[in-house]
C-alpha cells in the first residue's frame, strides 16, 4: 500500500516531499534519547549507585526529584516560549547538553553535582521533548493518528536499548561505565535525530485562516452559549475535567514512583539479573502501547479505556512487593511498560474532548507536579526498602482509576459540551502544538 507523503515544509529550503515513516522514525529517535535513555536510563543504574558509588536510597530520590524538576523547567519554557519549538538548533543544543550530561555523571561522587546533573539533564529532555512532539504534531496532521504513536514508542525503545546495555555491563563493569555507555547510546540516536524537521512556521496565509476560523468558531460558540442559557440541561465541562485533572496529578505520582524504584525493588527480594531485565521488558512493552491504545480508541470510549489501564497499572506496580519472585516481576514489567505511556496519550486526548480552555497545559503541570512529588512522598519509607513505595505507588494508582471511574459517569461522548468559561478560544497552532509537546 502506497504511502502519502508529507507536506512540504512552508519555508521547505528542498522543496522536498519525505515519507511520513522516515520523520517517524527521526522522532521516535529524539525521543529514545530525550526519554529512554536522558530520563529512564537513571532506574536500572540506581542500584549500581547504590552499591559502588555509596548513595543512599534517600540520595537516590532526591536526584530523581532534581531530574523532574528540571523536565518540569524545560516544558515549561516551551509553553511559554513557543516559538522555540521550531528551532532545530535547539534541539541539537539539547541533544549534545544531554548527552554531557549523562557523560559527566562518573566524573564525581559530589552528590550536588550529580544534583545538577540530573536537572539540567531534565531540562534538556522536556526541549528534546516538546520540539519532537510539536514535529509530530505539524507534520503529521494529516495520517492515522497510530503513526504518531510509533514515534512515541521511541521512549520504549530507549529505555529498552539503555536497559539492556546496563544488563550486558553490569557483570563485568560498574556504574561509571553505564553511564559511559549510556551516553554513547544517547550520541548515536542524537545523530539519528540531528535533521529530524521542526514544527513548520506559520505563513502569513495560514495565519490570516487561522485568525478567520477563530472568529467563526467564537460567533459559532457565542451562539450556541446563548441558545443554550435558557436550557438547565446543557453540560458543563468543569466538573469532568476537574475528575480528569485528578487522576492524571495522581498517575504522576504513582507511576514515577515505579518508573523509577522498580528495578531495585525487584534486586531487593530477587538478586541478580532479573531487575534489569524486567526493566527491559518494560520498554519493549511501551514500544507498540501508543499505536494500540490509539487503536482501542475506536471501539471504546477514551474515559473506560484510561479506567482499564490505570487498574492494570496498579495491578502491574502491586506485584513485585506483594507475590515478588520472577513471574511476578516479568508480568509487572509488562503490564506497566503497556499503560504508563497509554495513559498519558488517553487523558490529553479526554481534555482536548472536553474542550477545556489549556486543557494540556493544565494537565501537563499537574503530572509533573505528581513526579517531583512522588519521589519525596516515599522517601521516608526507603529506610525499610522499596516494596512499602510500590505498595503505596499502586494505590495512589487506584485512587486515579476511582477519578477516572467519576470522570465516566455522564461523559458527553457524542454531544457538544457548553464550556463553563468564557470567551471560546481556538488556540493558534503554534501555541498547541507546544502544549501538547510540553508533556510527558
């Protein structure tokens, strides 16, 4: 089957039409490193940190903190500052700042320098991020929402490219050399990524549109507000959104917790190779999870399939502190490489539905919120080991599944939603493509 293929870029120097699964492929490779490797790779050398370079499990949290901190820093310069999103040198400059990063890590047993390390390391990932996802977003626009998804499997692909690399050294090296290796693994997909295309700037045509369709859309909004005062039927969309906000601050703070505790908590009851394997495991199972869940989306409504996967994930995380032994932490790995990617895709797609006025912004701060706050919300419990943090990790889980339960009764699946705020706004493209890229 013949492949359409992009649109030309507006300021396009070429000129040139490239297949859509080529600019996939560059930004599932931004996204391996920004992600996979620049953010996750930090969970399986945990434990290697904790045995060779003497830092405590308390340590340990805090510097997965400064690496949320910093991610939140970064997305939150891409709201700010859209125009940035269409830098690719920025992009490059976040790339070669990453990968530093991840090199100088050996280089000291200062815990604050591995402090800011691991901001500036979350920083450069959030741009990494934003710039990649807004490509998506502009280039993309056009094709089945599941080629998307195969771009964001790249954050599958490097967390299982940098685990496994960290599984093959951990015999026969210590923890200098992972993040050695990992910042190789990150110089090679950096190179992969260095020509992926921007998010396209707006012609001055375009943005003439843009200002005509948004006036229309007003007049259009306007009118149906005005028909529908009369009517103390006509839903309003604080009240879902408010139970949708809920539970994705929750998720973040669940999911952190497991996303980054997991592989010692397996080496704690199970020594030897199976943390690191079931951490590869975990992104060989994110890879196809955005197409899929993209894919259930068609026969099931978005508010049931976020309740299915954060019972799921809960159901993942609980296991190894609960049944522990290698079946148990396998099936883990699988269930929680399945959703946690699927359940951010599912709740932006449930806010842009509901049409609540920055709906991704909103929902983007209150996740990363969630992830600083998870790492501080256990540390107190990290002194008896980490089963107690996944315990309490799967039923902060729970709780945003019971959100998520509230969320589904009386959604408007098929019905326009009267916003409970004034005026109606279309955001500019430029403007949502960086909300959208600011998360995760």
């Amino acid at each position: 089957m013949s492949v359409r293929p992009l649109r030309a870029s507006p300021a396009g120097s070429a000129g040139a039409l490239h297949s859509p699964w080529r600019h996939v492929a560059q930004a599932a490779a931004a996204l391996a490193a920004g992600m996979g490797v620049g953010r996750f790779v930090y969970t399986p050398i945990l434990p290697l940190m904790h045995a060779g370079a003497g830092l405590s499990a308390g340590a340990g949290a805090n510097l997965a903190t400064a690496n949320y901190i910093g991610y939140l820093l970064g997305a939150l310069v891409g709201i700010l500052a859209p125009a940035l999103v269409r830098s690719r040198a920025l992009l490059r400059i976040s790339l070669v700042v990453l990968t530093g990063t991840l090199a100088a890590m050996p280089a000291t047993h200062d815990t604050a320098v591995w402090f800011a390390l691991r901001l500036l390391a979350g920083v450069a990932s959030a741009l990494i991020f934003v710039i990649a996802v807004s490509s998506l977003l502009s280039h993309l626009r056009e094709y089945p929402a599941h080629l998307p998804g195969w771009a964001f499997g790249g954050v599958g692909a490097g967390i299982a490219l940098s685990g496994l690399l960290v599984l093959v050294l951990r015999p026969v090296a210590d923890w200098r050399a992972a993040w050695w290796a990992s910042a190789a693994l990150a110089a090679v997909l950096a190179v992969a990524s260095w020509n992926l295309r921007p998010e396209a700037r707006p012609t001055t045509t375009q943005a003439t549109q843009a200002i005509q369709a948004n006036a229309d859309r007003a007049h259009e909004a306007t009118t149906v507000t005005a028909a529908a005062a009369d009517s103390s039927h006509a839903p309003r969309t604080h009240r879902w959104f408010t139970a949708l906000f809920a539970s994705y601050t929750l998720e973040g703070v669940g999911y952190i917790i497991a996303g980054t505790f997991l592989v010692a908590a397996i080496e704690q009851s199970s020594p030897g190779p199976l943390g690191g394997g079931a951490w590869v495991l975990v992104g060989l199972a994110a890879v196809p999870s955005s197409a899929l869940w993209a894919r259930l989306g068609r026969r099931w409504s978005r508010p049931d399939l976020l309740l299915a996967a954060l019972v799921v994930q809960a159901v993942g995380i609980a296991l190894p502190a609960l049944i522990g032994g290698a079946p148990a932490a396998l099936v883990s790995a699988v269930l929680f490489g399945a959703t946690f990617i699927g359940v951010s895709t599912l709740a932006l797609a449930t806010g842009a539905h509901l049409e609540f006025p920055r709906s991704v912004a909103l929902l983007t701060a209150g996740y990363s919120v969630g992830q600083i706050l998870g790492p501080l919300v256990v540390a107190p419990l990290l002194h008896h080991g980490y089963q107690q943090a996944l315990v309490l990790a799967a039923s902060v889980v729970l709780v945003a599944a019971v959100a998520a339960a509230v969320l589904r009764i009386g959604f408007p699946h098929h019905m326009v939603v009267v916003r409970a705020t004034a005026p109606v706004r279309q955001p500019a493209p430029t403007e949502s493509a960086a909300d959208a890229g600011s998360h995760r």
